[in-house]
C-alpha cells in the first residue's frame, strides 16, 4: 500500500470537507474518467508534435469538471509542461475595457507551475532555466558577458515574428543584464512587466527601455508568445485551465460583454482548430448551462456554438472525445465505491489496519446517501463526498463511536417523498449486489 504523506492527507481532507478541490494528492482518490483524462493526453501529444488543441469541459455544479482540471494539470506537469490556471470571474475574464482581462493573465502568470514548481510562482524559474542553458552553451564557446549579452537578442529573434514579440523579448534580454549583473531592481521590473502589472507606459519605458505594456486587448497574443518561449526554455508546451466559465453566461449582465467574451473565445478556437498556432492547449470548464443556454449561453452565439455542436450519432452510451467538447458522465456505483475507498485509505495514511470503516460501512453509506440524496448521488458527487468525510471526520475524533449508529440515526429518514421517487430510477439494487 502506498504511504500517504500527512501534508498531502491534511490537504486533502480539509479540501474535500469544504466542498473544493485538493491541489496535491490527487493521484490518492481519483476514479474512472478513462476516456476523459486519455483524450487529454492525445491533446498533449498533439501539442508536443507541433499542435495546439482546445477543450471544453462541462458538467453540472459537483460533477468533478474542477477535479478534472487539476487532474489534467498534474498529467500536462509530469509531461514538462508549463501550466497557467484561474478562475474566470466578473473581474477577470477574457475580454474587457476596464482592466479585467488584464487582471485575468496576471492571475495566470502568478499561478504559473512547472513540474518544479507545481504549486505556482514559477515564472522566474522558467525564465531561468532558459537563462542557464544559454549561458552554459555560450560560455562553452567562449563568449564573454558582453558579447552574451548582445547575442541574447539573436537567440529571442524568434518571438519577434510575434504580436509584440519584439518587446517581450526585449524585456526577456533585459532580464538576463539584471540576472548577470546581480542586479535585483532589473530582474524584478522584468518579471513585473511579464507579468502585466505595469500601469503605463512611461513607467515600463522608465525601468526596461520599452515602449509597451501587457492591456486588456493583447493578452491571447502574450498567452501566444508564452507557449513559443517556454519551448525554446526546454518545456512541452503551455496549458491554458480556466474554470467557472458559466460566469460569462450568467453573471455578465451585458449582452455586449458576454459576445465580446464569446467573440475572443470564437477566435482561439478557430486558431487551435485551423492550425493557426502550435505549442498551446486550453482547458475551460464550464456549467451545462454555459454550452447550452440558448438565451445567454454559448448555444446563443451561433458561430461558436456551430463549432461546439455534439455529435449525433454519439449516443446510448457511445462516446467520442475528438471534438472540443467532453462532458462529464455521473459517476457509476462502482466509481463511487472506489472512491470512498480511496477517501478512507487517505484518512488511514495508507495503512488498512487504521480504516475507520469496514467495506460493509462503504456500502451501507451508499445506500444512506442514495436515501437521503436521491438522484443528486449519482449526478454530483461533491455533496456525497462532503458527507462521508464528515462521517469519518467524526469517527476519527470520537472512538469507539459505532458508525451503525450514524448511518441509522433520525438524520438518516430526513428525504421527502419526491427524494423516494428519484432514488427509485437509481438502480439501488446496484449499491448491494456489485463486486470490485
């Protein structure tokens, strides 16, 4: 059995009981989704040959579409991937006048991680890296500090095919004079200006000798330029994982706002479709109301949602990832079993003489679940997990407490009779009579 770290196991459990989740040891509790994660990885394979891909993931509220982003962010981490990940929100979205979609890439460049760096804060490294390998080879060669300096500017030549590539690989070059000189200010004015926090100008022309920043209408071609630097560093390529995409459906108010949104999401789907740039994947995440709202969703921008559109031979259980869209099926019984079985193991620290719950237990709480949840246990499990790590939350902080007793206490028959009918069309027999 493998040991479970405490930090990860403390991580874990106070995610999970907050309804969120955990940003390490995912690998501990993850179930099925086979099909999802390998379409994933076709996607990163795609990317490492060249490519650049796009998906949507969708679901209900609790289906697991934030469990599936991280998820694909630790498979994109393992394969030397960069990974830049955010929440979309009404002050960070794709597109805005007043400042928010630059809110949005420097959230992004913040969150940036790397498998060094898997919990963020990993652009000076990624810039260092590059730095490094570049001095080591020109230093083989003989070159001296000014003259390493001077071919910088050649090495980055590259970006500046780019959108304000030639500023972004000015400041990259300006970077590399502080990093050599020692000189902290320099270092720092660059990161702060790759990151999109200067406000004017004058101040980045003042500090770095540019005459650009990072705004609200260029941050998809900063997204761009991120994804070719970060492979000239040594890496895969760039993820983009942006969840709570149902923001921009419904909490928008704007009509303008949310076509605008559509508008630039239309243009990087159309790149990654057409081929029209390599070494980039994004990942959204959104509601099913998000995609099919036909009044503020997607499904009422008809360019977009033309491109989004399902298969329709794809149905009666048949599958087909290759297009942008992968929604998340419920979870089967047996899935759920597995994973309470995995959420136990990490409360027992990966030990099975300290399970808090026999196999028994397992079931019989599936069935109280099923009671008290109906329908809503099989769709959206985040509920169903909140309350067996409470139960087992309890049974570790009070033993010798008989969990028979939990799981046939008053709270157990609180369902209404519409809960009764919907528990009905779950398949209950399913809960008692399958095998692992």
């Amino acid at each position: 059995m493998v040991q479970i770290k405490l930090r990860e196991r403390s991580a874990i459990i106070q995610s999970l009981l907050a309804g969120v989740v955990p940003k390490v040891g995912l690998q501990h509790i993850q179930v099925g989704r086979k099909d999802e994660i390998n379409a994933i990885i076709t996607d990163l394979d795609r990317i490492i040959d060249d490519g650049a891909t796009i998906r949507f993931i969708v679901g209900r509220y609790g289906s697991g579409k934030s469990f599936f982003l991280n998820l694909s962010r630790l498979v994109a981490l393992e394969k030397k991937f960069v990974v830049v990940q955010a929440d979309i929100t009404p002050d960070r979205r794709l597109h805005a006048t007043g400042g928010q979609a630059k809110a949005l890439y420097t959230e992004l460049m913040h969150s940036m991680a790397t498998r060094a760096k898997p919990e963020g804060r990993g652009l000076p490294s990624v810039i260092e890296r590059w730095i490094s390998d570049l001095d080591h080879r020109l230093r083989r060669e003989g070159k001296s500090d000014e003259e390493i300096i001077r071919a910088i500017h050649h090495e980055l030549r590259p970006l500046q095919d780019f959108v304000s590539g030639y500023d972004f690989a000015s400041v990259l070059g300006r970077y590399y004079e502080g990093f050599q000189r020692g000189d902290d200010a320099l270092t720092a004015s660059a990161i702060r200006w790759l990151s999109g926090e200067y406000e004017t100008k004058g101040e980045a022309r003042d500090d770095l000798g540019v005459r650009t920043i990072i705004k609200d209408q260029n941050i998809y071609d900063y997204l761009k330029l991120w994804a070719a630097f970060v492979r000239m560093a040594g890496y895969a390529g760039l993820i983009v994982s942006l969840d709570e995409m149902g923001v921009l459906s419904h909490r928008l108010n704007s009509t303008q706002a949310r076509n605008a949104n559509y508008e630039m999401l239309l243009r990087i789907v159309n790149d990654c479709l057409q081929g029209s740039v390599s070494g980039i994947g994004f990942i959204f995440a959104g509601t099913d109301e998000f995609l099919a709202d036909s009044r503020r969703g997607i499904a009422s921008y008809e360019a977009l949602a033309s491109r989004l559109r399902e298969n329709e031979f794809a149905i009666n259980g048949l599958i087909d990832t290759s297009g942008p869209v992968i929604k998340l099926n419920n979870l089967t019984a047996e899935d759920l079993f597995v994973l309470f079985h995995n959420i136990r193991n990490v409360f027992a620290k990966g030990d099975p003489s300290q399970y808090l719950l026999p196999d028994d237990g397992l079931i019989q709480f599936m069935g109280y679940c099923s009671n008290v949840l109906g329908a809503e246990f099989y769709q959206t499990p985040r509920d169903a997990v909140k309350k067996f790590v409470g139960l087992l939350s309890v049974l570790e902080q009070n033993p010798g407490t008989k969990w028979e007793e939990l799981l046939s206490g008053p709270s157990s028959k609180m369902y209404t009779d519409e809960s009764k009918d919907e528990k009905a069309s779950c398949r209950d027999d399913d809960l008692v009579t399958f095998r692992l």
